[in-house]
C-alpha cells in the first residue's frame, strides 16, 4: 500500500530532440559547416612514435599552389580552399 | 593537372549537374559540391558504411565511388528518404527504438535499410544483420538498430 509516485519523465519513452534532424541528414556536424572564406587546416602527424619536436619547417606548406599559406607561429599554416583541395589530393 | 568535367544525374529525383575533377569521389561531389552533407565520411575507405547512397538502386559506398561515375545515374541519398510531408516508416522507426546517438551512422543505415526493404519486405533478424553489416555503429550498438528495421518493415507491410 505504497503511494504511488509519478515522474514527469523516469519510465517514459521520449524521443530525443534532435533525433529527427539525424534520420533525415539534417543534423549539421562539424565537418559539414561551411562559412565564406573559411580557412581549411591539414594535419602533418609525425612519423615518430616517441620524440621531441625541435623545429617546425613550414616552409613547403607556405609555398603551396597559388595562394600561399601563412605560418601564424603556432605551426599551423593557413590556406585556401584551393590549396586545401591540392594537399589533400596529394596524400 | 586535368580540368574540371561535368557530370549530371538524377539526385533524389531532381536533375542535378555539377563540375568536379575526374578524381573526386561521389561522397565530396554530394558533400562539398552540391551541399548534401548527410552523407558523412567516417572511414573513407569503403569500411563504415556512412556515407551510403543508393546507385540506380545499388547500395554503394560512395567513398569508393568516382563522382564522374555518377553520369546519368538515379542516386538516393538520406535526404532523399521521407517527403517534405513526414518522415519515411524507416525514419520514424530508428527514431521510436532510439536506434541512434550521435547519428553519425544513421544516414547510412537509413540508407542501407531502404535498400534492404525495397528488395526484401519482411527480413528475418539474421537477414538484416546480415544486409547492415557494412554499416557500423559505435554508439548504439545493433540491437535497438535491429529492432527498428524489423518495425519498419512490419509498418511497410502495413501491419
């Protein structure tokens, strides 16, 4: 003769939120976002399992195709569309 | 370096053209062309199943397709399952067995599961694990994926 508690939500059967923007492809992640002029990055992994980094030559990455890229100090270099579309041709 | 051709098909029942390199898959022609971004790439090398679309009604991985491949073909993708109205039974069905999380996969095993119901109305379970096994999931797992295919074709047949 417990009383009988009632949850708005534990027990039910809810369908997630965004569940219909996933079963249609509308659901936007982060590789399908597309702004103007956006910059496109490229990952050079090291060859090296276990290593210091003493230098970072950037200098190939800068000078690809027409639009070269920009070492902003960080070691990533910035490029175009087009040059994205090259290196990654080129892998 | 080649120049650019162009290619049209039927994509989810609307002519589509396009220009892209001879060496560009379907799945970056839908994707980074033509703005049909469900189809996702989750491996690229044909082993995941995301990015499945149906080719003149083949089940392919459109990684491993060249776009030029494309020409004059009927082509499916997620978007174009479900109407502007509703979504398909299949839709509705993954959504109601919570077959999905991140929903990575699903447009895939959307995808795929369409093509398995159109060619077979009433699977057993082994069947569908069967037909899905190039799709892979790593959040949901296959069961409640299983479980929303065979509702699916149960609603299909009207039941």
């Amino acid at each position: 003769m417990a009383s009988e508690t009632k949850y708005r939500v534990i027990g039910t059967r809810p369908v997630r939120p965004d569940g219909v923007d996933k079963v249609t492809g509308r659901a936007i992640y982060g590789a399908d976002v597309v702004l103007p002029r956006m910059a496109h990055g490229k990952i050079l992994r090291s060859p090296h399992a276990h290593a210091r980094i003493l230098r970072l030559d950037t200098s190939r990455a800068e000078q690809t195709a027409r639009s070269p890229g920009r070492d902003d100090g960080a070691g990533f270099c910035r490029m175009s569309m087009r040059s994205w579309r090259l290196a990654r041709a080129a892998t | 370096m080649t120049g650019k051709v162009a290619v049209s098909a039927t994509i989810n029942t609307e002519p589509t053209d396009w220009l892209c390199e001879p060496r560009e898959t379907l799945l970056e022609a839908l994707r980074d062309r033509l703005g049909l971004t469900g189809s996702k790439e989750g491996c690229g090398n044909g082993n995941c199943g995301a990015c499945a679309v149906l080719l003149d009604g083949r089940l392919v991985n459109s990684c491993c397709v060249l776009a030029v491949e494309a020409q004059g073909a009927e082509i499916t993708t997620v978007e174009g399952v479900g109407t502007r109205d509703g979504l398909s039974p299949i839709q509705q069905c993954f959504l109601e067995e919570a077959a999905l999380q991140c929903g990575f996969c699903t447009p895939g095993f959307i995808v795929a599961t369409k093509a398995l119901l159109d060619k077979n109305p009433n699977p057993t379970d082994d069947e569908i694990r069967w037909w899905l096994a190039g799709n892979l999931c790593r959040c949901t797992g296959y069961d409640k994926i299983v479980r929303a295919v065979q509702n699916a074709a149960a609603k299909q047949r009207g039941e």
